[in-house]
C-alpha cells in the first residue's frame, strides 16, 4: 500500500510539473513573449512565466521584448504608459499532515495518521504585460522611458 501510494503520488507531482520559463515567443505555448500593434508606434507587450520565474524575473523579460521591438522599429527609447501583473507565487504543490490519537471506554485507543497532497496546476504562473509608446531622439529623464539599447546591453552582460 505504501508503494502504491509513493508511486501515484510521484505521477501525480510530475504531471504537474510546470514547463520551464524560457525567453522566447509564446507562439500558441503559455510561456514566452507576444506582442500586439495597437496604432502605429503603440504595442502591447506580454510575457508569460511559470512558478520557475519571479515577476520581476517576467517583467525583465517583457522589457526586454519591447527594447527589441523598438529597436527593429527603428526607434530609439519606448515610454510604458501601463503596466498588468497576473498570477501569483504560489507553490504548486502543497504537503500537510495530521495525527490524532483517541481514547474510548474500556481500554480501547486509536490512533490515526493522514497525509493530504494539494496539487495545483496554475499555481505560480504568471502574467506581465506593459503597453509601450516608441519614441526617436533624446529620451526624457522619467522612470518609464526606457533606452532600448541599454536595456538589451545590460541584459547582454548579466
């Protein structure tokens, strides 16, 4: 019976298993990079991550999407005007136990033992989305501008 047990809950635990995060376009999956022209310097930029990845992790990753975007657009710096997150941390697996232990009339006891396993497929993923303005010229000094090739250096040298 412990065998049994073991066995499915080791199935169970690796058909949960998330796919790792990985920089690249979603192309259909649930992770990766999408982007979306809304008018002709304006786009909506995602990144969908899994319990692997950190949010500031999937933001960086957005990010540095929209330096690409710009850049092959021929601008220079992007503005984000907004910014989502969706999702959560959560560990998709959870592990909790009980013991009890009863006393009746007679002479008699009991005692009990139980083992729960929550199993939870969403759990951690999560969501960053950012819509951008490009921009050409001298970036103004705000927190939201963003240089697009500073942004794709630094990522270069981590």
């Amino acid at each position: 019976m412990k065998r049994t047990l073991v066995t499915l809950t080791v199935l169970a635990l690796a058909a949960c298993a998330s796919t790792p995060t990985h920089y690249e376009p979603a192309n259909g999956s649930d992770r990766g990079f999408s982007e979306t022209r809304i008018e002709q310097d304006r786009y909506r930029v995602r990144f969908a991550a899994g319990s692997d990845t950190t949010f500031q992790q999937a933001e960086d990753f957005a990010l540095r999407r929209a330096a690409e975007l710009t850049l092959r657009e021929g601008m220079d710096w992007f503005l984000v005007v907004s910014r989502h997150r969706d999702g959560n941390d959560r560990n998709p697996v959870g592990v909790g136990g009980s013991v009890g232990h009863t006393w009746g009339s007679g002479g008699f006891s009991g005692s009990g033992v139980g083992i729960g396993i929550r199993i939870d497929g969403n759990a951690g993923d999560k969501e960053v989305g950012l819509e951008i303005v490009l921009r050409t010229g001298e970036r103004p000094d705000q927190a939201d501008a963003y240089d697009a090739r500073a942004i794709l250096e630094y990522e270069a040298g981590d």
